[in-house]
C-alpha cells in the first residue's frame, strides 16, 4: 500500500492507495504514531483508493483513533471507498469510527 | 433491529454499492447465475472483511448470485459472526469438523449457480481477479478454472522460501506422477461450471486439504477441460499452513488417490453424476464414459 502525506496547517492528511491488510498496518502504525508524538492530533486518512481493509487494519484504526483521543484530538476518514464502506458497516465500525467528505475535510483543515 | 445496509438508497451511492444493497437486503427471486463458497475453519478474526470484499464486487456485476459459507466445525465465533449479519442471500451451512475438503464440497453441491466459485476465508487471492477466470469459461469452453500463483504472469506476496519449496516439489511430483499439468494445484480459487462442480464434487473422497490435487487428477483423467488463469495472490498472515506437515500429508493423500483409482474406487454411481466429457474425447478404458482407472496420461 502506498501512503503519501499531506501536511495541512490544521491537520495531518495521509492519502492511502491499495491494499490495508496486516502487511501495512505496523508502517500505518508507525507514520501516525509519530504524528501525534509531533503535536498533530488531528489525523485524517483519505480512503478514496483502497481496495481492500482486513481485520488487523481495522483494530489498528481503533487503536488510532482512541490514542488520538487520548491527547484531545481524532483520527477521521475521509471519502471512503466503496470495499472499506461495506466493511466497515458490515464490522459495525462505521458506528464507532469517524466518517466524513471532502468537504468536511477541507472545512476542517481550513478551521 | 435489522439494519440497513450500504447502497440502500442514498443518491450518491455508486452503482455497484446500489446493487450490493439489493442483495445484501432482498432474497434472489431468480436462480442465481453465480455461487461463491467460501469454507471456514476458526475464521472469526478474517471472515467479515472477505465477505464484504466479495459481496460487493460479485453484486456489481448485476447478476444474481448467491454466497455460501460452509462452516467446518469453528470453535470461534465464526458463525455467530456470519449469522448476525444478516444478509439476504448468504446461507450458512453448518458441519462438524471433517477438513476443508469436506467443507468445500457441501458448500459446492449445496450450490445453485451456473458458475461456481470457491475461495479461501483470508482473501489472501483478491475477488477482483474473478472475471478472468469465468472468461475462460464463457468464451473458451473450459470445465475448471483454476487460479495460479505459478503460471506465468501470477505474483505472490509474502510467501515463505519454505513455502515456495515445497510448491515446486509438489509441482514436479502432480505432472510426473499425475499427469496433472496445472502448475498450482493448491490456490484456493478455482471456479467450475455447474455440471463441472456437480460430478467432481460428487466423485471427491479426500477432506483434508488434498482435495484441490484429486480434483484435479479426476478432472484430468476425466477429460475436462482444465485451464489455469495466473493470479495476484498474498500471503494472509495467520495462515493455518505448516508447510511440511502439509508435503507429508500430500505424499500419503497422493499415494491414496492413486490407489483409489487403480481400484476404480471413482467409479460413479449413476450417468447423472457424471461430469460431462469434452466433445470428440474417448470414453476411458472399459469402456465407461465417467469410470475412472489408473492409466498412463500422455503429456
């Protein structure tokens, strides 16, 4: 999976391109782990081109968004694709992770 | 409370998440075109994202179909999990544990499609590739598809140099021993047409995980035509493989099919069970369309 980031002045914006399975989730891990060690507590993942999302993404998703929290920010999704959407209904995580548009990510990265 | 399910109205929605809706919340009121069985052993942890994967892009096609999990016995929550989710035309079948072999085939002769697809709980070979292994079928006349990580233009990502080894090893013993001249015997994607399906499965005495090679060795034997479509294939982590268990358990496997067929232990029961003959091939030896017996394969 390809990864690029896309640092905005309110957030920090990864792009996610591929396959999210457990083979990416410790590089996942670590890039946003550092960012919020770095002071950027709002993360926002574009969902737009992956293809695919298995279980130990997920769980690394969750263990994101709670470490996020944990320092008053939030990890949010953003123009989820059509695969990730249906697993993430079918998980029942669409109730537990924070979903949004593009137009919500760029109000938010404008602040 | 019934929940709905994505692509059940919103106007944004694409329209493959739009059909994946319908069928994720109306019964089929066709007999579907496509079956798509997917076993399970202890697959709670891997099993909800590959139903979603392959919910999707099978509904995109706009076709009906409908998706089998056969269950060998789990342990886990697998088939809470399944059950629970509610979707209108997946069916659960339920066994005690008898091996993946066993799990395949009630999921397959329990199947209704024209076309029928199995493939392994881990999505570790991506759904997306299936339109390549059906145009085989729809457009060059093959009986069995099958997906390959060795044929050339196939990836594999992931994969053990023990692992590797012993596919090679396995590859020269099923071509010389076997006449069985597909390079992957093993990938857990294969797709078959109903008549196909019918009689092989039918035929099928082995459970464990060697029933993908006497599969094969039947479909051979039985003049079927049997290609093979190179595939992107990853290496799930938590697979249940241990590689050399599986090569002895192979050579034990390969030596009972054998001797099954010497003893014409293949011999179906009635003509409806048997698969039909590619057209022009001779009846086998004995003259019995259908009658398997050990002879010499030319290469």
């Amino acid at each position: 999976m390809k990864i690029t980031a896309r640092q905005r002045p309110r957030l920090a914006l990864y792009c996610m391109e591929g396959r999210f399975d457990a083979h990416e989730a410790p590089v996942v891990r670590e890039t946003l782990d550092r960012a919020l060690v770095d002071g950027r507590h709002l993360l926002a993942l574009d969902m737009s081109a992956v293809t695919f999302i298995d279980s130990t993404a997920l769980a690394e998703l969750v263990r994101l968004m709670k470490r996020a929290r944990d320092v008053g920010g939030e990890l949010i999704l953003f123009d989820v694709s059509d695969p990730v959407r249906v697993i993430l209904e079918l998980t029942r995580l669409d109730e537990v992770l924070s979903i949004g548009s593009t137009a919500e990510l760029e109000d938010l990265a404008r602040g | 409370m019934t929940r709905q399910h994505a692509g059940s109205g919103r106007v944004s929605d694409s329209p493959g998440l739009t059909r994946y809706g319908r069928w994720a919340g109306v019964p089929l009121d066709d007999v579907p075109v496509i079956s798509v069985i997917i076993p399970t052993y202890n697959e709670q942890w891997r099993i909800i994202p590959t139903i979603g994967a392959v919910a999707l892009e099978i509904s995109s096609r706009g076709e009906p179909w409908e998706l089998i999990v056969s269950d060998d016995g789990s342990t886990d929550d697998t088939r809470q999990l399944v059950r629970g989710l509610g979707l209108a035309n997946l069916r659960l079948i339920e066994s005690d544990n008898t091996g993946k072999g066993g799990a395949v085939r009630r999921g397959v002769l329990a199947a209704r499609g024209r076309y029928v697809l199995f493939v392994d709980a881990d999505q570790s070979t991506p759904i997306e590739q299936f339109d390549r292994l059906l145009t085989h079928i729809t457009e060059q006349g093959a009986d069995v598809v099958v997906g390959s990580r060795a044929a050339e233009g196939a990836t594999e990502s992931s994969r053990s140099r023990v692992r590797r080894a012993l596919s090679a090893g396995l590859r020269a013993i099923t071509r010389r021993g076997f006449g069985i001249t597909v390079s992957d015997t093993q990938c857990g994607f294969k797709l078959f047409t109903r008549e196909a399906a019918g009689g092989l499965f039918a035929m099928q005495r082995l459970n464990g995980f060697s029933f993908d090679l006497e599969l094969l060795f039947l479909a051979t034997h039985l003049g079927l035509k049997v290609v093979e479509e190179p595939v992107e294939w990853i290496d799930a982590p938590g697979s249940k493989v241990d590689p050399v268990r599986v090569a002895l358990r192979f050579a034990a496997d390969l030596a009972r099919v054998r001797w099954w067929a010497a003893r014409g232990a293949y011999a179906t029961a009635s003509p409806a069970d048997r698969p039909p003959l590619q057209r022009g091939a001779a009846p086998a030896v004995g003259g019995h369309p259908g009658r398997l017996v050990d002879q010499e394969v030319s290469p």
